[in-house]
C-alpha cells in the first residue's frame, strides 16, 4: 500500500476512534453527570474546527488583497479586501461554520472583473481572527460589524451559517441591496438536533442544551429559526441548495425561497454542502444572475397552495 494510501486509512482510523470516545463519553455522562455533560457539548458545538485556522494559514491570495482588521466585543476579526469598497460598490462574502474568508478565493476574479470591491473576513475563532467560541448570533454580530466599517454591499454572498447569518443581519443598520445563499441553513433547532445525534446525547437534554445557548447569548433559539425573518426581507436574491447535501438538507434552502418573496431557487445535485460552493457551474449560474438573466425557479407560498413553482 503507498504511503499516502496507509496515511490516510491511519488518519481515518484515528477520526473513528476519537469520535467513538466522544460518543461514549456523552452517552454515558448524559446519564451519571447530565449538568457537566451538557455543558462540555454545548462548547464543542461552540468550538471551530481547528482546521480552519490551518486552511486559512495555507491560502494563497493574490498580490492585490489587502489585509486589515476590526474590533468587536474584545476580539480582533480578520479583514480581507480587493479594490477600495469606500468608491466602488462591493460584494461582502461571508463564510460558513468552521471554514474561513479566504475560501472564496475562485469568486474573487469574476466579482472584480465586474467591477465590484470585494470585502471578506473571518469570523471569531475562525481563521486569522482570535476568539474560542462563536455562535449563529456572534456570525450575525460580526457581520453588522463589518457592515458598519464598510458600509452598505451592493450584493453579499454566504455560505452554510454564514447564509443564515446574513440573513438574520439585515437590519436598518445594515444591508445588502441582493443576497446569494448557498447552502444555508435555516433552523437552529434542526441543527443542534443533527449535533446532538451525532454525538449520542440523550435528547432528554436537548432543552438544557438549548438553554445554554440562549444563556451565552441572551438570544432565544427559536428566534434564530430564519423563516421568521424571510417574509420582511425586501430585496431580491438568489438560493442555491444542493439535493445531495448532507450537512444541510436541500429542504433547508426550499424553505428560504417559500417564504422569502425576492427569491429564486437553483436547485444542484452531486455537489454536496462544500463543492457547490466553487463549482464553475454554480460561479456562473450567479453571474448570469446578477447579469440579469433568469436564474433558477421562483418557489410560492399560499394558505391554499403550501408550495409550488411558478
């Protein structure tokens, strides 16, 4: 077997041992040590992968990105930016969970030859920017922040939870003139459910596990629940969802195009939750869209007709 080969399956083995520890650990403490159990779940659902840091590190931007930074809530959040967004109009990328701001980087040729600045960054304990923790409303924060310092996006672009976050970020304070989602996640529920399940709690904590969130963030999980919010949203925009993903379930991403007016869906299939977002073919399908053509289908919602295509 190649050393690479051996390497890898090395790898893979360590991963399935290290996750059943952890699956044991919460089953078993779930039951002898609830309280102390809960808690050490909910920081590790709390917790960036460390690989995103590394990712980040290994990115290799081109020569006309300039790096910068903010502050917010004592952290320092790392910035990212093409052009002068203060004269030309820019497009804001927003990473998903455990990923990072450089992870756009095949978008950034095609916004600039449109004429778009480009502003990216990476959220607390994600990347270059420092912090432990982050949660759904810190990516919601962080996003306002960096709106505050650059200003309105004359288009913004998420990713996972970071679609969810820029959703949930339009306010008066700041917003987007058109949002592209992909892959974004629509209900905080749901996906601390799929967490949960995968680490074996018992879901006979699953209300002590909410409560901590809400505790740590003073922000009612079923606030976050983003079909809440879609109906107000005023602008247009574009969801991209893949059937195959796992991670997120295409449903998610339907759910975002019923109950959001402005929206159209592009519905993709065997790219999963992480290719769709630089597939060549997804890159152009949005440029074709901001170039005004049609894009994917327009999902309708009414008291008779619960879903449909028009």
């Amino acid at each position: 077997m190649p050393r690479t080969h051996r390497s890898t399956s090395k790898s893979h083995a360590s991963m399935a041992l290290k996750l059943g520890a952890i699956r044991a650990t919460f089953a078993v403490g779930g039951r002898l040590a609830p309280k102390r159990t809960v808690n050490r779940a909910a920081r590790l659902f709390a917790t960036p992968f460390a690989s995103s840091r590394a990712r980040a590190r290994a990115a290799r931007p081109d020569a006309d990105m300039q790096r910068g930074s903010i502050r917010r809530d004592g952290e320092t959040i790392a910035t990212y930016t093409w052009g002068d967004p203060a004269s030309q109009p820019y497009v804001l990328l927003v990473h998903g969970w455990s990923s990072f701001g450089l992870r756009f980087l095949p978008w950034i040729g095609h916004l600039r030859a449109l004429g778009y600045a480009v502003v990216s960054f990476d959220q607390p304990g994600h990347g270059n920017s420092t912090g432990r923790l982050c949660t759904l409303p810190d990516f919601i924060a962080t996003i306002r922040a960096i709106g505050q310092a650059f200003g309105p996006a004359e288009l913004a672009i998420g990713h996972s939870l970071g679609g969810a976050a820029l959703a949930l970020a339009q306010d008066e304070s700041w917003s987007a003139r058109r949002l592209i989602l992909i892959a974004p996640a629509a209900d905080m529920e749901a996906a601390a459910g799929r967490f949960l399940r995968f680490v074996r709690l018992g879901q006979h904590l699953r209300s002590s596990f909410m409560a901590w969130h809400e505790r740590r963030t003073g922000v009612r999980v079923a606030d976050l629940q983003v079909h809440r919010r879609l109906p107000a949203l005023g602008q247009e925009g574009l969801v991209i969802h893949d059937l195959d993903d796992t991670d997120v379930p295409w449903e998610e991403g339907e759910r975002y195009a019923r109950y959001w007016t402005g929206s159209r869906l592009l519905t993709t299939q065997g790219l999963g939750h992480h290719k769709v977002l630089d597939a060549p073919e997804v890159i152009e399908a949005t440029l074709a869209y901001l170039r005004g053509e049609r894009v994917g289908d327009r999902v309708v919602a009414s008291p008779n007709l619960p879903f449909g295509v028009a």
